[in-house]
C-alpha cells in the first residue's frame, strides 16, 4: 500500500508498534481493507464523517465530568474515527488470559475475607493485605450470594512497543466505568461507517447490558421471577453520570439515589408513588465508603444507612460486592501471578509490568533513584489521579513526589515506562494522521460459572502528541474496537 | 462473688423530632474461656426488631433500626456473665533484647493489633515512655509491659472532661491526663511501637461494693463503662493491664468487645435524620447474680448524665465516651 495520497499522505509508523502498519511499512492484514477504503478518501470527505459522529455524540449527551480543573465540567468524550482492529487469534488469547485472572481474583477476595489460607501459606504478606486502604474488615466472615465478588472487572491492557505482547497494566473490579462508551461508540461507528461494517465480521458488542441484567437478576434472593433490580448512582455530579442512566435505560431497571432507598428492619425498599417496593438487587456505582453510613464513613451523604445489615442477612444482593478493592490494589497487582499460580496451578496467560512495592527498603531506593524514568502510581487511586510521569514532570514536581514517597511508601509503587503501542488517529489541528498511544479495557462479567467478555472493549487515547496517559479525565479519548471474526 | 447481674441502660433525648435512627450496639459481654456470658438480652425504646452478628474480631454486634419520629432513644442491655481467674502475667518469659527478632513475625501474624491506629498514631513522644519503662523494667517483655503501665497511670492525671470521645493520644500527651479510654490508647501506642501486638478492650470494671474485697474508692470516676488493654506476650499469650487503675487485671474486669482502638467498638453507633440537639446518659447497675449460698445482694453504680453537644446536621452520629 502506497502512502503517497489521501488521508494517510505523510503518515510515518515511527518508534512505537504501529496496531494498523508493521515495521516495513506495510498494513498489517486485518487492517489491510479498512486501509483500502480509507486511503481512497480525501481529507475532506474524512472530516464530513467525523462531524456527523462528533454530533451524534453531543445529540445523544454522552459526557463525562472532569474533576481536578476545579470546574467540574462536563465534556464531550473525544471520539476518534479510525477503529482499533485486533484478529480473532490475539483477541482469544486475551480472552483467556482475562478469564483466568477473574476467576484467581475471585478466589483471592474469597479467600481472604474467609479463611485467609494464601495469609496462612505466606504466599502474600499478609500485612500487605491489611495494610490495604480499601480492605475491609467489616466483610470478613460475610458469606456473599454465590460466592461472587467481581460481578463486573474492567482490566486495563497495553501493548508493549518493544515486545508487541500485551500486558496487564491494571485491574478495576470495584466500579469499572467506560462500557457505555464501547457500546455508544460502536452505535456512532455504524452510522458514521456503515459500508464498512460490510466490508468486515466485527464480532458485537450490544449483549453486554442483557448479559448484565441476567447475572444481577440471578442474584435475587427471591428468586429470578421476583427480582427488583436498581442501578444505586452517587448522583448528576458523578462522572459517570451518563453511563450510569444508560445502562439503567439499557437494562429497563430502575435508575435510584441513596435518597430514593430506605432500610427497614432488614429489608431494603425502594420509595415509589405507590409506596415502598421492595429491592432485591443493587448494581451499586457508589464507592464503598459512601454505601452505607452506619458501616462505612458516617458522614455520607450518598449512601443508605442499615444497607449492610440487610446485604449481611441476605436479602439483598450487591455488586460489585464490597471490599473488592484489596484485589486492585496496586501493590497486591505485583502479586496476581502468584494468585494465579496459587489458586489454579496455572502459569498466567497475560504478562504483568515489572512493579517496584515502595514499602520494601530494596525496591525504595531503586525508586528514589530512578524517579525520572519510572511511573510513580497511588495505590488506591484510579482514573490515572495521584500519579507521576517520570520523564514529562518537572522537576519540582519529582521532588513533591519523591518527599511523598518517602512519608508514605505502603502507599505507592512505581513501574518502568511502557512504551505503549499507536494507533493513526486524525489530529485535526493539523488535519492529517497521527500516532497516538493506545491502550484497552475490556469489560469481564462473572457470574460464578462462566466468564464473559463482549469482544474488544474500550481504546482509550492519548490525543496528545506523544503523551502516554490515556484516562479521559487526563484529556483522553476513545476509539471503536473491532474483534474480527477470523484473521483479516 | 464473680457472678454479675449487668444492666446498662444509653439514653438519648432529643429537642427536637428525629427520625431514621439507625444504631450498632457493641454491649454483648464475651463468651470465651475466660468469661462466660450466660445471658443477653437488649430492648430498644422506641420498640424495634434487632438483629445481631459477629464481626471479624469476633464481637457481637446488635443492629436496631428505627423509623418513626422520636425524641427519646433508650437501650438496655441486660446480661448474666461468670468472670473466671484472668492470666497474670508469668514470671520470667521472653527477654526484652529477643523479641527485636521476633518483631518481624509479630507485623505479619498480628498486622491489626500492631500497626498504629486512627487514634493510636506512632509519636516521639510514646518512644520517650517505652524508653524509661524499659529502663526501670526487670528486662523482660512482661516486665516493660508492666512498667509501661505503671509509668502511664502515675505520670497521667485521670480527669474527667480532659477529653472528649473523638480524642487521640496525641491529646492526651499534649494534656498529661485523660480517661480510661485514654489511658489505654497510651499504653497501646507505646508497646506497639515496641513490637508488641496489643488490643483495646471495652468492658465494665465492677464497682467496690459489688465486687469480691474491693475498695470503694478504687472504683475510678464512678462510672462503670470503663476499657484497657489486652497485650500479646510471646511465649504466653494475652495478658490484660489497666494502666487507669495501676491494678492486676481482677475478677472484676468485664471485657464486652476487643478492637485496634476505641474507634473499632464504642458501645452504641448510630445515624439518625432530624435538626435536633442531642444529650446522653448511660447507667449501668451491677448486682452480684446469686451467690453461693443462695442470697442475692444488690449494689448499684450509678453514672452522672453526660451532656454532648449537639450536631445539627442532616445525618448526626451518636457516641459515648469510655470512661
């Protein structure tokens, strides 16, 4: 394929694993008829596409709400037109590697709410575990409803440039958001481009809320015929607002604020104009903290007081069940491989980054060390807050770092730089193609049996040149993911 | 007489209607090989339904709900409890200058009850005790930990009204004086930053008149609702020492929860809705269950009705300080 005209004049692959050209150039060939399609295209015919997505965008309010600019605003997520391809055969190694770190996740929360044998067995320290901001003592000895913790995990993949092997970067399995985007942006996507849906098997993604609704409503204590389902949203100042309505339209159950539930006895009813209805299953996207006030922090707002009481008598179910922050702990990620040796006798599928654990004197003065090569991440945090990019901060900023560090090392832990892989994207500043870094979440459901995972997942981007921090609340956007059927 | 007859009555009044009040009662004496809890039992007024559950410390909780407006809020536990010959401290055991090396494996075993706590921080200042105890100590663990608590109640004035129930160690350093409730958040800091696992302990110490040749006066405060600590001597086990009463642990400690501090156990928790200021009491009347030859004999303690300031909030909390 010849570069010389059209959309991708001028494109160069540079230093990074190109997702859409191999080192030589040349498409790789589950991108080669997309690419056919697009390098036909003038610039402007482009940029007549990607209005019409841009609009369909802001008709139909996807946004999401920045936090740190003090402004709280509420954007528009950046939507960027050329998909994110992977072939049948990378994506089932992905699938499998997912499947066997939800279900050693799974085992791990089981086991260390219960009765701690990986503790016992010194396979973990166990004052790692307790040391845990988010673990928590108040699920120790709670049997869950059929031994379900992560309901719903958003793990965080990347393709190493040097390697071009795909990593874990991350595991979300206390309210992973983002799964509205894959599933709007696949809608925006076939309108945008229809004929290349033709052209291409993409693999669908829209049983994802059905698949939902079916594990929330197995959990029902009453039983699945008799199931009230609500989806518990923090409220409109959230910043996953949106997807919080959505999926709750997209499943037709109720969308309720702490307010809109009331704890009785030990039965948790919903208020309605017909009066209180009882509420069998919580899909909860409020943090354990503010989940229940009497249990958890006393001064929420946001939660509903005697939750925990109902949930520990059984007649309630929630997920994603709490306490699951222990299993993404950023520490604890350093020990997930041995989760999955321990738990399954298995050698894990998908590849770990190299992860420095502050809080062992070794591996604190490596950092402090190397502070301007690594990447510095809070262990509680998520969203891509509380972090340091070694080579783009300032100096002082190394520095403010450094002195947090070292006042507070259980909570940091750094890793080597991942040189993330690109995908083109079109910088409309310049009006041409771009390399942008990429990486991928994709969405696992877990209902005690089977793991399932709608093919792909969300492309987040880094839409600035060169940068390599991709959350949308850091100014990233996102990109469609097709699963090919087969190869190409 | 170690059979006691315990009734603790928490009140709350209101002056204005509240409502929603949602409350966890940490009251249930512990049944274990040390104490026996033959009865329990717990009514709230205005009426509810209570449930109860064990948390992962192994306390009993109780959990209360109720909806309808109120402006009085009264608990009462009533529970028959059998107090057995509490350890002493053994002679000899494990050398001060060895349990450095056992330290590591204290973190690991006993992460809760060593790691420094929201109202037990790690500070300089329990450094300085630990490092005269140690020095006045006969060297070994169960000696320093004995020297720690005789150190804490002459060099600490119990006073009460110094603190409030949200008050830290750091508090009580800066005042040199305290309540119970203080006195064992000190004696916790300092042994664990000596190594040693230690837990708070919420309980009743039985008053002089109720209890097997006891002074009266040594009843401190006279107010029955009273905490300590329980410390983990290697080679041994838990081993209680109340640095308030600079006395053995006796026949007449009543240990109800076990937590890293008070924060983990206070006898009644709740939220509740309503703009109402709120005042507290808690009375709690002992009286020795039958004796062995048949006759019963009644003493009462009666506490003085704290006031607590109001929190006009949507969502106040309750709390009692421990005495």
């Amino acid at each position: 394929m010849c570069l010389d005209r059209g959309l991708f004049s001028g494109y160069t692959a540079g230093p990074f694993y190109d997702e859409m050209f191999s080192s030589q150039g040349a498409a790789r060939s589950h991108y080669a008829r997309l690419l056919e399609k697009l390098g036909g295209m003038a610039p402007s015919q482009f940029e007549e596409r990607r209005k019409l997505a841009d609009l369909s965008f802001l008709l139909q309010g996807i946004t999401f709400t920045v936090y740190s600019d003090g402004r709280g605003t509420e954007r528009l997520f950046p939507f960027d037109l050329i998909p994110r391809i992977l072939p049948q055969s990378e994506w089932a190694h992905i699938e499998a590697g997912l499947t066997q770190r939800v279900v050693a996740l799974n085992l791990f929360l089981q086991d260390v709410y219960g009765k701690q044998q990986i503790l016992k067995d010194r396979k973990i320290p166990s004052s790692l575990v307790y040391s845990c901001r988010h673990f928590r003592r108040e699920m120790m000895g709670l049997e869950v409803p059929h031994g379900i913790y992560t309901h719903v995990c958003g793990i965080d993949l990347v393709r190493d440039s040097s390697t071009g092997e795909f990593y874990v970067l991350e595991d979300n399995v206390r309210t992973p958001s983002g799964i509205s985007y894959v599933l709007e942006n696949r809608l925006v996507m076939t309108r945008a481009f229809p004929e290349a849906f033709h052209e291409h098997e993409v693999l669908p993604v829209a049983h994802y809320p059905s698949e939902l609704s079916r594990i929330l409503r197995m959990l029902s204590p009453r039983g699945e015929s008799e199931s009230q389902i609500v989806l518990l949203t923090p409220g409109i100042h959230n910043s996953a607002y949106f997807e919080h309505s959505f999926l709750a339209q997209q499943m037709g159950i109720e969308l309720v604020e702490g307010s809109d539930l009331i704890v009785d006895g030990v039965v948790v009813y919903m208020k309605t104009i017909y009066g209180l209805k009882r509420v069998d299953v919580i899909y909860r996207r409020v943090d354990d903290d503010f989940l229940d006030p009497l249990c958890f922090r006393s001064d929420s707002m946001l939660g509903v007081p005697g939750l925990m009481g109902a949930y520990r008598a059984g007649n309630v179910a929630l997920a994603n069940t709490p306490g699951n922050g222990v299993a993404d702990d950023k520490a604890i990620y350093a020990f997930v491989p041995t989760l999955i040796k321990y738990y399954l006798g298995e050698d894990p599928v998908l590849r770990s980054v190299e992860t420095y654990l502050c809080d062992r004197s070794d591996h604190l003065s490596h950092v402090l060390t190397n502070l301007p090569k690594l990447v510095v991440k809070s262990v509680g945090e998520s969203g891509g807050y509380g972090m340091l990019m070694g080579p783009s901060a300032a100096r002082a900023e190394i520095e403010a770092f450094r002195e947090r560090i070292m006042s507070e090392p259980r909570n940091y832990i750094a890793q080597p730089i991942v040189p993330l892989s690109v995908v083109p994207s079109y910088d409309s500043a310049a009006q041409c193609m771009a390399g942008r870094h990429v990486d991928l979440r994709p969405y696992c459901l877990y209902d005690g049996q089977k793991v399932t995972i709608v093919p792909g997942g969300l492309t987040r981007v880094a839409l600035q040149p060169g940068s390599l921090v991709v959350n949308s609340s850091q100014g990233g956007g996102s990109k469609d993911t097709w699963v090919l059927r087969g190869e190409c | 007489m170690n059979r006691y007859h315990l009734l603790h009555a928490t009140e709350f009044l209101y002056d204005g209607p509240v409502y929603e009040s949602y409350n966890e009662v940490r009251l249930r004496p512990i049944h274990d090989d040390r104490q026996s809890c033959l009865s329990f039992r717990l009514t709230t007024l205005p009426n509810s339904r209570v449930s109860s559950y064990k948390d992962g410390y192994g306390n009993w909780i109780h959990v209360s709900n109720i909806l309808p407006h109120h402006r009085r809020l009264r608990f009462e536990a009533e529970s028959v409890v059998l107090v057995h010959e509490a350890p002493a401290p053994e002679p000899g055991g494990m050398q001060l200058r060895d349990l450095d090396a056992k330290r590591a494996d204290l973190y690991e075993e006993h992460f809760d009850w060593v790691a420094p706590s929201a109202y037990v921080p790690y500070l300089p200042e329990l450094a300085e005790i630990s490092k005269s105890a140690e020095d006045s100590c006969d060297g070994t663990v169960a000696g320093f930990v004995q020297a720690t608590s005789d150190t804490i109640h002459r060099n600490f004035v119990y006073m009460k009204g110094a603190t409030h129930v949200h008050s830290s160690v750091r508090d009580s350093l800066t005042l040199r004086a305290g309540v119970c409730q203080d006195f064992a958040h000190l004696l916790l800091g300092v042994v664990r930053m000596r190594g040693l696992p230690a837990r708070y302990v919420s309980g009743y110490l039985v008053s002089g008149s109720a209890g097997p040749g006891a002074k009266q006066e040594e009843v401190i405060g006279g107010q029955a609702s009273h905490a300590w600590a329980e410390v983990f001597l290697p080679g041994q086990g838990w081993v209680g020492f109340d640095p308030t009463l600079g006395n053995p642990i006796e026949l007449r400690h009543i240990r109800v929860a076990y937590g890293r501090d008070y924060g983990d156990v206070p006898p009644v928790r709740g939220v509740y809705k309503g703009r109402a200021g709120q005042s507290l009491s808690v009375d709690v009347r002992f009286r020795p269950a039958l004796d062995d030859s048949g006759h019963e004999q009644f003493a009462e303690t009666s506490a003085e009705p704290e006031e607590s300031e109001g929190h006009p909030q949507e969502r106040p909390q309750q709390h009692s300080q421990q005495q």
